[in-house]
C-alpha cells in the first residue's frame, strides 16, 4: 500500500526520504511525472508521516494525504479502513479512493500529532488484504499565540546610586507555538517605559541599571514597561507586555541637620524644681534618609562640666530629650549653655567616621518655690526605756533654700506615731518623749517629720527620724521554760535529775551572767542540792536513793535566779520533781501511786484494753437480753382499735393470683409442713391434719387451734424473728373451713352485713378476738 500526501514541495521532499520496505507497488496516479517505480516483494512504498496546517478554516474538509496499494488496478471489490486517534471524527478516509481530510479545525498547542492505522479490506466480506499500516499525521505550527508574562507584573528593587549597567531583576516570557519549526517562538525584549533609567537585555531579558546617580531622596519608585515579540522581532509577529516596578533602597547618603527657630540655636526655660529623670526640652536633626540610615546619636559636648544634664534619643520620634541628672539651683546657677551634636555613620566607613551636626541649647534657670531642705535626710536618735515624759531625744533641722528665707515649722506626721509616743517643738524641731517607752515591747520607733515654710503654700520637705530605745536593767530572769523534772525511785546519790537555765528579757551591753541559789529555807534541804555548771545553768542532784512514790510522790524545789545588771534583779522559780518508777536502764515507766496495785508487767495501756473488752461484753449482753425479752410479748395486738384497718402496703403491685414469684408466701405456711415437709404451693395438700380431742375441728380434719399454736411455738423461738411486736399474716387458712377466708380484704360484704358471733363458738383463745370485732361493730352503731 503506498501512502503520499497532496501538500507543498515540503512534504514531498519528505515522501522521498522515506524508507522502504520491500516489495513492488505503484505510485498513486497525482504524483509528479518522472517519479520512479519502486519493486516490492509483498507490499508497497509506506510514508509514516503526513502533515495538515493547524487552524485551516476553509468551506471544504483540507485533503491531508491519500493511501494506495497496488492491490487497486480498478477493482471494485477493495475498501479503505482508518483506525486510531482522530478517526472518524477529525480524519476521515473516502472508502474507494483512499483520500484522507481532516474534518475539523486544528490547534498545535492542544495536539501536536495523530497516530493513525491504515488497512485494506474486501469490500464483501471485510476480510483484510494486507496488514494494517501505521502514519502519523503531524499539526504544523502557525504563528497563532502571543508571548505571555506569566508571573508578572513584577516588582524589584536597587540600591539607590547604583552604576549602570547594575542588574535588577530578569523577566520570562513564554510562547505556546512551536519553538522548533520557524521564527514562532523565537521573542525579542524591549522597553516601552522606563528610560533613560533602565534597560533590558533582548535576548535574556536582564533588566538593568542605565542612568548614574538615581537619588532616592528625590524620587523612590520607577514603573518600566517591558514588551516581548515574536518572530524575532520582526513585523508581523505578536507581542506582550508586563510592568516591572523598580524601588530605589535607600543607603546613608545624607547627613543629619538640626531644624531650630533660629541659626543652629535652641532656648528652654526650665523650673529649678524639675524633678530627676524628666524632661527640660526636645531637639531634633533630621535625616534625608530612610529607616537605620536616618537614626542619629545625641550627646553633649561642651558646657555641662558637673554633669547636670543628658540627653538621649526618642527611638520613636528620633529626637533628642534632654532631661536632668543632677538637681538646679537658681541660686546657684541661673542659666547652662551647652553644644549638642547629632552623629550617624557614614555608608562603607568605620564607626569612627560619622556625618555631624551641631546645635547650641541656652537653658534658662526658673526660681521656683521650694520646700524646706533638712540637713539630713535621716536621723538616729537614742533613748533609755522608762525615761520621764518630756525628755528631750534629739532636734531636727530645715532650712529654707529660696533667698526669701522663711521661718520653717516642724511637724509629727501622726500615721507614723498612731500611739502619739513622741512630741516636737514647732520652732526649733526639739523631739521629746510623750508616753514612756518599753525596749522589750518595741525597741525601734521610725516617724517621719514635716517642716514646712511659715506664710506660703510651698511643698512638705520629709525627713525619717529613727529612734532606738536604749535598754535598762528592769526585767527579772526566769526559767527558760515550765521544768518538770522525773526522778526514778531507784536511782543514785548525785545523780542529776534536772538542767536548768534562765532567759532575761534584758539585753546588757557585756552579757548575761545569771546566781542560782536556793531560797533560806531549803538551804539545809536534805534531798536535793544544785551544782554551777559555769554557763548560765545548774543541775539539779539527789541527794540519796531513798525515795519512794508510797512516802511521796512529788517534791517542789525553790530556786532564786539573780543577773548581773544594776541594780541586780531577782525571781524564785519553783522546780517540781516527781518520783517515778523506772527500769534497770533508767527509763521512766510510771509516776503514779496506783501503778503499785496493777499485777505485774501490765501496764496502763495493757489495763484500758482489758477495760474496754470488759466494756465491750457488757454490751453485748444486754443487747441480747433485750433481744429476748422482746421477742417474748405475745404477738397479738391488745389494743381496742381495729385491726382489720392495719393493712400492710407493698409498692410490689404483683401480677395476680397467678404470679407466685412476685413475694416469698411461704411465711404463710400450711399445717402439712410442720413435720419439715413444704407441700406445693399450686395443688391441694393431700395430708390430713389431726385435731387434739375434744376440740372442733373443720370437715377436712384440720384444726385452725392446733395450727395457730403450732405456728406462734414457731415464732417465739426463731431465732431470727424480729425484737418488735408485728404482725403475723397466714395466708393459708385449712381446707373446707365453715367460716371461709377471715381477710376483711377478701370478701364483697361490708362489715355491717358480717357478723362475728360464731368467733367466741371457736373457744377461749378466739373470744379476745370476737370482742374486739363486736366492738368495732358497736362503734360504728353509735
């Protein structure tokens, strides 16, 4: 089968190249004359490749190409078959002749190229006559799409005073038509805005720098217009365009300069009463540039010797706040002259090298109205404790500082002395003592004093005044603590039963030295004696093993403690000793004479836990006589109010006569289960209960007195019955009984159609219970 394509000198050039693959065919008749005849063995010629212009819109389907094979000599019988991409839809293929057009319009960018099959089939029986044959068909790029910007519009940004031919930023264009066939994608850059500043490279599209000494200060922002074209360039092709923004970064190119209302002079007045630390006045330099390159440095470099002033900069506001270190005095100094610098490094140079400006600051001093100034701002004064009122402690001292020279009044500011302790002369700030003072309740007292001018309204000057109450010799030492000493009944002569030491309230300038002795009357005392220890204590000895708990227990020993102060003070501390019960290590075991009559090797603890078993038992012992002795009354209720009326509720609702599950009713027990035998509860019982002689007894033989007996010798010596009086409910009530059911719940009657007459026939035990029901009936009668 032979394939050409009816398309320009192109195509054919490309017919020709193709390869061959044996046999002899002839060309398709349309072919140019003087083209050669190929041999085949099996098949003809095959060309794989056709070609169809892209976005051909002429009134006709475009012929691509057209097949033969050597098989068609004018035989009717043959048929042309397409297969693959696009067939039948975008390519069809006339079944005789073999003509292949493309039906629709197409686009390069959305396919490039078509793999289709071609075959020979009978025209009858659609039988194949030569294997399929496979072609491409190729679009062929036409100049049908703009260059596009597709990340623009861009933004960049240059050092100001950059040189030319810095580079700014580069820009892309892309072109959806074919880079390989001809000029279609082949684009050129230029620049439709933005010179003389910039300019761009054509091929790379390099934006760069082209005009020196662009100042920020003067304009910051540039807008260029880049376009790219096709066709390299040439006329006819089609173009696009993007923005580029380029900002100018700022660099230290400018240096400060300060903004006065006169020529580099700036006057404040500031009030001698300023307080540290605020400000007197502002400067400002200001700085062409942007950002770091406009922050400037302050400082002070002549005319403030003694250090009264600074100056630092408002990180916010970049201006210069100058504040006080030292206080003023307009009678000292009434007006300062100083030379303020503003400094920032310039750009590629060390710190050392900086644009300056400078400015002249004339400060003028105002005379304020100043408050008193005390010649301290603290006092310490000293002061015995127990002093006479009206001593003098100390004075205080004010001035006032302005050249007026006002008297100065002094005050006690009363929150600081709630107890009004101490007083002050108004003139002359004489401190004296109000109220006598105690070094042992409070041995600071810290007040504040006021002094103010006499005649104006000027500020409260303060001043602290410490005062240390000084201490005398009038506390008594006493015992350290409340000593209660033990003494083991077999312990030896000169054992030391007690270390004793004193505390004194006092705090003497050379220490504390403290004399035991034991009072007059005790000195000759013949059990115990006292031993200096040489460090403010003594020991306590005994002076024999004599001692026992029967003869004495306890022993009270007087000891008079004396210090060293002046004059001396004194106290008598009593020691109590115990005589105690002790093992053969010395370990007090009991100090009580009653330990003698324990047996022996109990202890206390030992006797409380027997006590408490005692305790115990007794309880349990009257609990169950108590139990007993209930369980004992008779079970039948002897009151004369209506038993039928005590009914017992259940929140049980049940399911009926039926449901024998709902509650336990073996309580209730019939008489055949006496013997330990439960008969069933869903049948008749088939054992006969027999009555006692003499005693009436129902049809069936059972006897209702033998059975209620039965069951109250039952409760009364159950064990697990109830110690309270109750109820005893019997549910069942023997069978073929003449009286019928006695449950006041069961019958349809009332209880004025019942009568209750025959209860007093059933004996004597039944009689309490036929009156109790005749006077029910004789109640309600009335």
């Amino acid at each position: 089968m032979l394939l050409h394509a009816c398309m320009d000198e192109r195509l054919r050039n490309l017919i020709s190249r193709s390869t061959q693959t044996g046999g002899s065919a002839a060309m398709a008749s349309g072919l140019g004359e003087g083209q050669r005849l190929l041999s085949r063995t099996k098949r003809g010629w095959v060309w794989n490749q056709m070609f169809v212009l892209e976005e051909f819109s002429g009134p006709d389907p475009i012929l691509v190409g057209r097949l033969h094979t050597d098989l068609d000599v004018g035989n009717k019988n043959i048929k042309y078959v397409l297969a693959g991409e696009g067939a039948g839809t975008i390519f069809a293929i006339n079944e005789l002749t073999g003509d292949i057009h493309a039906m629709k319009r197409l686009d390069r960018e959305e396919k490039a190229e078509y793999t289709l099959t071609a075959q020979v089939i009978n025209a009858d029986t659609d039988e194949p006559l030569e294997p399929p044959s496979e072609f491409i068909i190729k679009v062929q790029d036409i100049n049908d799409n703009p260059p596009q910007f597709l990340q623009g519009p861009y933004r960049a940004s240059v050092a100001e005073m950059s040189a030319v031919g810095t580079s700014v930023t580069t820009v892309t264009a892309t072109d959806a038509d074919d880079p390989v066939y001809g000029n279609s994608a082949k684009l050129v850059y230029s620049i439709l805005q933005g010179q003389p500043y910039f300019s761009v490279d054509p091929n790379s599209a390099t934006i760069k720098v082209a005009l020196n000494d662009m100042d920020r200060e003067m304009r910051d922002e540039y807008l260029v217009v880049i376009q790219a074209k096709d066709m390299g360039g040439h006329m006819g092709g089609l173009s696009g365009t993007t923005s580029l923004t380029v900002t100018l970064i700022d660099i230290n190119d400018n240096p400060p300069k300060f903004v006065c209302s006169s020529v580099d002079l700036y006057e404040f007045v500031i009030p001698e009463d300023l307080p540290l630390g605020k400000m007197g006045g502002k400067v400002k330099a200001n700085d062409r540039d942007y950002g770091d390159n406009a922050k400037s440095t302050y400082s002070i470099i002549e005319g403030d010797d003694q250090g009264v002033f600074e100056i630092v900069t408002d990180t916010q506001t970049q201006e210069g706040i100058l504040k006080l270190k030292k206080p003023l005095d307009y009678e000292t100094k009434k007006a300062y002259t100083l030379k303020v610098e503003a400094t920032n490094i310039l750009p590629g140079h060390s710190s050392t090298a900086h644009f300056k400006d400078t400015a002249t600051v004339k400060i003028a001093v105002d005379d304020s109205d100043e408050p008193p100034v005390f010649s301290k701002s603290m006092y310490l004064l000293d002061v015995n404790e127990n002093a006479p009122i009206n001593t003098v402690i100390g004075t205080v001292n004010a001035r006032d500082p302005d050249s007026s020279k006002n008297t100065v009044r002094y005050f006690i500011d009363r929150h600081t002395d709630l107890e009004r302790q101490f007083n002050i002369n108004v003139d002359d700030g004489k401190i004296t003592l109000a109220k006598p003072l105690d070094r042992e309740t409070d041995m600071w007292h810290n007040i504040t004093v006021t002094a103010t001018e006499v005649g104006n309204h000027s500020p409260i000057s303060r001043a602290i005044v410490a005062i240390r109450v000084m201490d005398i010799n009038d506390n008594a030492p006493e015992f350290a603590t409340e000593y209660e000493a033990f003494l083991c009944e077999n312990g030896k002569p000169g054992q030391v039963i007690q270390t004793i030491s004193a505390v004194d309230k006092d705090d003497p300038v050379q220490g504390h030295y403290f004399n035991y002795r034991l009072v007059p009357e005790m000195l000759n005392n013949p059990n115990f004696t006292i031993k200096n220890n040489q460090d403010n204590s003594i020991s306590v000895l005994a002076k024999h093993d004599t001692f026992r708990r029967q003869k004495q227990e306890m022993y009270f020993l007087p000891i008079i403690v004396t210090d060293n102060g002046h004059p001396p003070m004194s106290s008598t501390n009593t020691l109590t000793i115990r005589v105690c019960g002790c093992s053969k290590d010395g370990i007090v075991q009991s100090c009580n004479v009653e330990a003698y009559v324990l047996p022996i090797g109990l202890s206390m603890g030992a006797l409380i836990a027997i006590l408490a078993c005692i305790i115990l038992l007794l309880v349990i012992v009257v609990l169950f006589v108590t139990l007993r002795r209930h369980k004992n009354e008779p079970l039948i209720i002897k009151d004369d109010e209506d038993v039928r009326e005590n009914i017992i509720r259940y929140d049980d609702e049940g399911g009926g006569e039926e449901d024998t599950e709902a509650f336990d009713i073996a309580t209730l027990q019939n008489p055949d289960g006496i013997n330990g035998y439960l008969p069933r509860k869903d049948i008749k019982p088939d054992l006969q209960f027999m009555p006692r002689a003499g005693q009436h007894s129902g049809p069936n033989g059972v006897d209702v007195d033998e059975f209620i007996n039965v069951r109250l010798h039952e409760a009364d010596n159950d064990p697990t019955a109830p110690p309270y009086d109750s109820i005893q409910i019997y549910g069942y009530e023997g069978r073929g009984s003449v009286a019928g059911s006695l449950s006041s719940l069961e019958t349809v009657s009332s209880d004025s159609d019942q009568n209750f007459d025959y209860l007093r026939e059933w004996g004597p035990r039944f009689r309490r219970l036929g009156e109790l029901y005749s006077v029910g009936e004789s109640d309600r009668e009335t």
